[in-house]
C-alpha cells in the first residue's frame, strides 16, 4: 500500500483500547516498533453489527489456524470484512482469545488507578467491552478475538504452547477494509504470554486510501472459497 | 493435558430422567439444572453435534471456546475439560467420554458459510446456524443471532497441524459412543443436530441422536 498518502498516523499505547470505523477502500497498517506487541482485534459491519467477525468460519474457509497475508478475515454472514494485504510477522493467532481481570490479577498482581494513575492493569476483555458500550453493544455482543503478532503453537495432541519472539522489531500487518467496518483494537498482553511483568508494548497504526481488490488480486486468488467471499461482499454493495 | 481421555460412565440410562432422540437436522433447546448430567449419545456415528451453553440466570455469560482451550492448554475436548464462559463461569465439566476428543474451533455451518465454502447455489441448504436462530427464537427471553458464538461440535474431528492448517477428518466417532457433562450451574442447553451434506463432518449422512439427563448424584 506503499504508493498512497497517509491519511493519519497514531500510536496506541500499551494496554489500551481503540476504535475507528474503517471505511472501505482504505488499509490500516498496525506496526509492532519495538517487537512482542500484541493486539486483540474484533470486527463488524458497522451499519449491521449484528454481522460480526466469526474465526471459525475464517479458518474452515481457508483451511488454516493461523492468519498472514493472502487470508482474509470473514464475517458471520460470508462477507469479507477485511484483507490480509501484507504482512511480515508471519503469523497471527486465532486461537488463544483475551486476557480478563483475574488473569491479569492473577499474573501481575493488583495496581490501582489510586496508586499509580494510567500505570494501572488493564486487561482486553474490559477494554473490548468499554469500547463496545461506547458503540451501543455489550457482552452478547463480544466474539473470539484474533491477536495480531502473537503466535500459540498446537502440537499433534492438541496441546497448545505460545511462541516467544514471533513478531520482530518494525514488522506490520496491512488489514484492507472490504466493507465499512467497525474495528476494536486492544494492546494488552497475550494472555498466554510468559513475561512474568506486565508490559505491554505501544504499536503505530497509520491509514492509506487504497483501491478495492481488482480481478487479480492475491487474497481473492488465494483459495476459490475467497473468489466467492469476495463475490458476496461485492454484491452488498449493489 | 493429553488431548485423549476415554473415560465411560457409571450412570445407567434407566435411571435417567429425560431422554429424547433428536433427529438428523433439528434442533433442540433445554435448561440443564446445577448438579445434574447430560449425555450425548451418537447414536449412528460420526455425526457432528454442534452446541452451545448458557449460564441460565444470564445468558449473556456464555460458553467461550478460546477460554476454555486456553484455560486447559489444549484444543480438544475431552474428560476433565470443564467448559468456561467467557465471564470465568464454569458452566459444565465432561465427565464421561467415549469418543475421545470433540472439536471447538470449527464452527457451525450456516447457509452463508457454505456459499463461500461449497459454491453460491448452497445457500439454500438447511444449516446448523439457521437451526440455532428458529429454537432460541422459540425459546424466547430476548435471545436472538448475537447469542449464536463460537460452539463445541462434539464427536467431529478437526485436526490442527503444526504449520497452523486446519483440516476436516473423517470423525473418529462409532455408533454409541457418548459424552457425558455434569452441569455445574443452571446452564440452557442449545443443540443443532448438524445437517451437513456438504463435508465428512456426519459421513455425508446426517443420522439422530441422543440426549439423557440424571439428576445429581450426591457428589
């Protein structure tokens, strides 16, 4: 998406929350500066939240358990909400969901607003839930989440193990919105992450124009499943 | 935990306190109390039962599929797995089962899904997601398409490989094999009986099966 202007660029500190309606033909560059950040992300169509995003129709549409470049993320109706349309960390995790409050008390102990102001623990559930009020939607509302830069390896038995050091320092992930969509974003830690410190890393976020997926295009390329994925999401825009 | 613990029940179907078979393609909605057990028994074999829990007294506190294979560090579901809402409640633990491992990041087919997945002509195939709206539509209490999450497809085989692909096997499931969970708050029980023509899930023959129930055993 180099060739286009960057219309805003932002910094989303560690352990916050942020929302933005991303508009169709425009790409959102998450940037991880530092190495190890990690960002929960939840989606929807934003003039019908009710079509949201769902991770197992995306995984069984492409037969992966893993998201990189060339996949796209689906919603529940069968529509492409977003693209996949670079990315150089490799892999992004659709498996290991979203720390909460007693994790989090739990791992790092207790911190207070009263003690040490903005320093205090967050954790993404609250987070994705504060930002969902802020839209009109609740708990009922909250899907499984997909965590950019952070990787869970899952062996033959099915056991699960997350993987340090997936995402290196400066590497990003180019998210083209395919419809209006309606993006929640927290930079909390991993809840699997082993870091015994809390720590959570800042990203930069920057957004471009970009034009809507042509005939060749390498996501609608990349399976048939998502040729007719996009064929549906360009039919709600007839 | 290894992802395999075949473990069989001691409860004998002659004491249960509800039985009732549920056909291939339908669904079925039910409140589940504190204490008691529920069977699922595949009756056929190799058929895919797609469910959902809810805390009864708030079904906003819902099964959640990644907190409850992250909490137990693997992704099949098998005896001892207790099965989380997303808010921490325990809802059910598996207790019994004779399949071995159930699967919780397929999903359910809906006709939307399977027009991207098949072709666009299957939209009018009937589908578990079509099945889960008609049963908590009838079941009332405001439930409505943003309770239908991420759910558990017990006796379904999907395999995740090291590379991070995910394949549909045939299902590892036999004729009476069952799973066995004892409810561990009043949870509403919601099942669509998977009416996939489409992939191996059911062997391409959607079939019936059971559900029992037993009130608690003192434990």
């Amino acid at each position: 998406m180099s060739g286009s202007p960057v219309l805003w660029e932002e910094v989303v500190e560690g352990g916050a929350t942020w929302s933005h309606v991303l508009k169709r033909g425009t790409t959102l560059r998450i940037s991880d500066p530092g190495g190890n950040a990690n960002v929960g992300a939840i989606f929807y169509n934003f003039e019908c939240p009710a079509e949201r995003f769902n991770i197992p129709d995306s995984l069984k549409a492409q037969h992966i358990a893993r998201l990189t470049e060339g996949f796209v993320l689906y919603s529940d109706m069968g529509r492409i909400l977003c693209s996949i349309t670079e990315d150089t960390a490799g892999w992004h995790d659709p498996i290991g969901g979203s720390s909460n409050a007693a994790l989090v008390r739990e791992k790092y102990g207790v911190t207070r607003y009263q003690d040490c102001h903005n320093d205090y623990h967050k954790n993404t559930r609250d987070g994705f839930l504060v930002e969902l009020a802020k839209w009109g939607l609740g708990p009922r509302d909250l899907p499984p989440n997909v965590n950019f830069f952070s990787r869970v390896d899952v062996a033959e038995d099915g056991s699960m193990a997350y993987h340090v050091g997936n995402s290196n320092p400066g590497a990003h992930v180019d998210l083209r919105a395919e419809m209006n969509v309606l993006t929640i974003l927290n930079t909390c830690q991993h809840p699997l992450d082993p870091n015994p410190n809390y720590d959570p890393q800042p990203v930069k976020l920057s957004i471009r124009r970009e034009p809507a997926a042509g005939p060749n295009d390498p996501c609608r390329l990349s399976r048939p499943e998502n040729a007719r994925g996009f064929t549906l999401t360009e039919r709600y825009f007839l | 935990m290894s992802g395999t613990r075949l473990v069989a029940s001691r409860l004998d179907p002659r004491d249960a306190v509800y039985s009732s078979v549920i056909a291939a393609g339908e669904p079925w909605i039910y409140e589940i109390l504190k204490g008691q057990y529920l069977r699922i028994v595949d009756l056929d074999g190799n058929q895919a039962v797609d469910t959902l829990f809810y805390n009864a007294s708030d079904p906003s506190d819902r099964y959640s599929a990644q907190d409850t294979i992250r909490s137990q560090r693997n992704i099949y579901l098998t005896t001892g797995t207790r099965l989380l809402s997303a808010a921490g409640t325990v809802l059910l633990t598996i207790v019994a089962d004779t399949c071995g491992r159930h699967d919780t990041l397929g999903g359910a087919c809906a006709n939307e899904s399977n027009m991207v997945r098949y072709a666009l002509e299957k939209r009018h195939m009937h589908a578990c997601r079509n099945s889960f709206l008609k049963a908590v539509l009838a079941w009332g209490h405001g439930l409505d398409k943003r309770d239908i999450t991420a759910n558990i497809n017990f006796f379904m085989n999907v395999p995740v490989t090291p590379e991070g692909r995910l394949t549909f096997e045939d299902g590892i499931s036999e004729p009476g094999k069952y799973v066995e969970m004892r409810a561990e708050t009043d949870v509403l029980t919601l099942i669509s009986n998977c009416p996939q023509l489409n992939n191996p899930c059911n062997a391409y023959h959607p079939t019936p099966v059971e559900v029992l129930i037993w009130n608690g055993q003192g434990d």
